[in-house]
C-alpha cells in the first residue's frame, strides 16, 4: 500500500485519531479504514508524517530564524573577551597577528573566533556584507563604518552605550565612543552581520 500525503488539517488530525485508537488493539500497526484490504501499515511510519507535517506547519507559522545568536549581554561578554587578548595591540597596515593588526583584519578575526563568523578581509568588503542598519536601530555587535579620508575607510564593533571597538591606526586596538566628535562626523553606515 502506497501512503499518500494528507490534504489539509482535518485529514491529519482524523488520521491521528485513527492512529492512537487502533494502534493498541492492532499491537503497533495502523490498518487504514478507508481500503477493503486489511493491510497494516507501521504507527512509527505514520508517526513521522505526522511530526514532519507539524514541524512544516510550525515553521510557516513562525518569523523568528530557526537558530538564534547569542544574547546582547553574551555577545558583549565574548566581545569584551576578544578585546582583552587584543587590547593596545598596534595598528599594521595588512597586519593580522597580535605583533600588529588593521581595523578590518581585527574585526575580521574577532567574528572568527568568537561567533565562528567568517567575515571577508577588507574594510571595502565588509562595507558589503551583511545588512545594513540605521544609526537609531544600532545593536551590540553591529559593525560601524567611517570615511576617515578621502579614500579610507574605518570599521569598528559596536559594544553597549555607543561605545566601539576597533583598531585605531594612533593607539592599536582600543575603544572609543560614536560621540566622539571625530568618530560622529566620518560615520557612514553600519552593517549587522548576525
């Protein structure tokens, strides 16, 4: 016997019903009402169409993702984390390591190690990535861009408070605020990466 999908609701729910009222008087097999023939089909086979329709149901019924990112306050406690290796490291134009590192490699690694995020190199490239987000919709984690000069570009990760992280081609890797009037000026977008 072939087993065809159920139409609509109330044929899964009949079926169902048929399922656990006769599944014990026919010692874990289903025979089908609707045939002449007495041929038994497995509870445990109908069993997994019915939880595989249910998961369909529920996930056209739902707008969140189905994996979630870690909790503002987690993300910052990982952030804070990477800032801490980090911390007064130097900024190097195409550094990559602890000896010497630019603002896109620094946030580049940081999305690497912390959230397993495999962000591209450049700043240009992140420019690009992920979705961009208004200045009054700003999420810890949310990557912050500034024209620093007249063909540069800055990127840094928001923390909590307007406060940033980044590599600073002045001080290495630091924090600094959007506040900042020099930071508040150059801003030009951010992107949310998850």
């Amino acid at each position: 016997m072939r087993l065809q999908p159920a139409s609509n609701i109330s044929e899964i729910a009949a079926c169902e019903s048929v399922v656990t009222e006769r599944s014990i008087a026919t010692a874990g097999r289903f025979v089908p009402a609707t045939s002449g023939k007495q041929q038994a089909v497995p509870v445990a086979y109908l069993m997994v169409l019915l939880v595989a329709a249910g998961m369909a149901l529920q996930s056209c019924a739902s707008t969140e993702p189905a994996t979630r990112g870690p909790s503002p306050r987690e993300m910052e406690q990982r952030l804070l984390k990477a800032f801490d290796h980090w911390k007064g490291v130097p900024y190097r134009l195409g550094g990559q390591t602890t000896s010497g590192v630019d603002c896109s490699a620094f946030i580049m690694l940081v999305y690497r190690d912390q959230f397993n995020i495999n962000l591209p190199r450049t700043t240009d490239q992140q420019l690009n990535f992920g979705q961009q987000v208004s200045a009054n919709r700003l999420r810890i984690g949310d990557l912050v861009f500034f024209q620093t000069g007249r063909n540069t570009r800055h990127v840094g990760i928001l923390l909590r408070d307007g406060r940033f992280m980044h590599a600073s081609t002045s001080q290495g890797v630091m924090i600094s605020h959007l506040s900042e009037t020099y930071w508040n000026q150059r801003f030009i977008q951010a992107r949310r990466v998850m």
